[in-house]
C-alpha cells in the first residue's frame, strides 16, 4: 500500500508531498498532507485492530467534528483505516494555561470543551473499565524484575483498593486528554485522536487532562467549578483518584516489560522534568529509554498527587 492510495482523489498528485508527523501517544501513523497549497492530516490505524472497533470510533469523530470539538474530516478510506483531516494550527493550549494573566482563560475553554464532549449522544458506546486495562498491563509486568518497587506498590495498590463511589452519571468521554490530543486554535481548543471515546465518569476526562497538564489543587477546583458552573473548596475524592488512576494507568502502558533498572522514587526524574528533556530533545518517546523514564515519571506523579 502506499500513502497516496490513503488520499482522496482530489489530493493526489505529484505536487503532494506526504511527511511523517512525530509521534503522539497513540502509536497510529500520522502524516503531514500538502496539497493544492492546503494542509492535511493523514492518520491510519492498526488494521488489525476489530472493524467495528475502529467504525465506532469514527463515528463519535464525526460527531465530535461536527461539533467543532475535532478538525473537520475530509476523508475517510475503511479499507486502509485512514482518515484525512483538516490540519490545525496549533498555538499551543499549554503557554495559554502556564501563561498567569491567560491561565484562567485556558481553563474555562478545557471545561467547556470537556463538557460538550461529554453532551455528545453515547449510542452505541460502552463502558471501557480502567481498572480492568491496568489489570490487564499488569499480567506481564508481575513477574518482571525490571519494575521499580514504588512502580509495582503503586499499580498494586490501584488493584486491591475500592474506589471511591461513582456519584455522577456515566458520559461519553473521550478518554485520552494527553497533550499531543489537545490543540488550541487561537479560539477553541479542539480534540485530536478518538480512538479510545466511550462511556465514563466525567471527572476522569477532567482528571486526565489536569494529570498530564500538571494542575495544582487551585488550578483543578478552578477547572471543576468552569465545569459544574459552581465552585467547591474540596476537590471530589474521585477526581483525585481518577488522577492518580490516570497517572499510574499511563504510566505502566509506557514502562511496558524486559526492560532493567533499579530506579526509586527519589531518583525518577518528575514530569514536568521529563517534559523538558522532550522539549529539548534529548529524551526520544519513540525509544526503549525515553518511554520508560516517561513511564515511570508518569507513575511518580500519580505516586506524590494521589
């Protein structure tokens, strides 16, 4: 197969060059589009991956485009699980919240955005337990030396411990609000990769992206009260274990197994560390070493936040 064949006709064309994007956190290839003086996004799934799967996730895409939480879809190619969307500018949703006189700004956006994400029908979507997916990560890595200890007491205790109960109903949500998913237009802050969308606790969308954006408590009540249009000075139990969830869930997807060391909590570099190395290039996501140190700086913060 090559790209073009992924490309609606229209596209195509020896004038159209076609380059690989960096890598998110979904492992898709993604590629940058220029055609007829446009830009484009090309992003085609594991095609082993179940048809039904992947047909369920483009159709909460669509809707999510439809309105205007997602880039516009142009094209769609089951065949080769591709979709061809528009390209986004991004002006970066992480210097409006880390900016003080715009922080406040890029909170409101998160949350009206996260709340009309989780306003979209839920037909068709079931629950996708966390819990059950850590379960699973964890299988193989129980028995693996290469888990730091605070690593494996964190997942453990996740594991073996009750929730907090679920007081708010499920929605759909999107379910992966890292930041190479949240792109900010200079106006709206639009939603990238769908793949995983499906019913939820609402707090767990807000959780995520508060994790990974690394919200103290103030910034995360400011985040709750543009949500649920009232403020509270107790952040709810279960966003703070959503967060902690988030953390150690992602955290292990990344650390993975076979890999040695014998790293401690004290040692492992924090995330927002490990976001600077990113920035600068010395640590490489697409690298055994780069993933784990990120995996485990991941854990870290669900360790010293939850």
């Amino acid at each position: 197969m090559t790209l073009d064949a992924c490309l609606p006709a229209h596209l195509r064309g020896p004038e159209t060059t076609i380059t690989r994007m960096a890598m998110g956190f979904s492992g898709a290839d993604v590629y940058r589009v220029e055609a007829g003086g446009q830009t484009f996004v090309l992003k085609i799934t594991d095609r082993t991956a179940a048809s039904d799967e992947w047909r369920r996730a483009l159709r909460v895409q669509e809707l999510a485009a439809a309105a205007s939480l997602a880039p516009q879809i142009v094209h769609v190619d089951e065949d080769h699980r591709a979709i061809v969307t528009a390209f986004v500018v991004d002006k970066s949703f992480a210097a409006l919240f880390y900016n003080p006189p715009t922080r406040d700004t890029a909170l409101d956006l998160a949350a009206t955005t996260i709340k009309r994400v989780h306003q979209i029908p839920a037909r068709d979507s079931e629950y996708r337990d966390p819990l059950k997916f850590l379960s699973t990560l964890w299988a193989p890595m129980a028995t693996d030396a290469g888990v730091p200890s605070f690593a494996r007491d964190a997942i453990q205790r996740l594991l073996t411990e009750k929730p907090p109960s679920l007081d708010r109903a499920m929605v759909l949500s999107h379910n992966d609000l890292n930041p190479t998913n949240v792109r900010y237009d200079g106006e709206r802050v639009l939603l990238l990769d769908w793949d995983v969308a499906a019913l939820n606790d609402p707090l767990y969308d807000l959780a995520t992206l508060a994790m990974f954006f690394r919200m103290d408590d103030s910034a995360c009540r400011r985040l709750l009260a543009a949500y649920d249009g009232e403020s509270s000075a107790v952040l709810p139990e279960r966003f703070v274990y959503n967060r902690r969830l988030v953390a150690v869930l992602c955290g292990a997807a990344f650390l993975g197994t076979g890999t040695q060391g014998a790293e401690t909590l004290e040692d492992t570099p924090a995330l927002g560390e490990i976001y600077r190395r990113m920035l600068s290039g010395a640590l490489n996501l697409a690298a055994p070493e780069g993933r784990r140190a990120f995996g485990l700086a991941l854990i870290k913060e669900g360790v010293t936040r939850g």
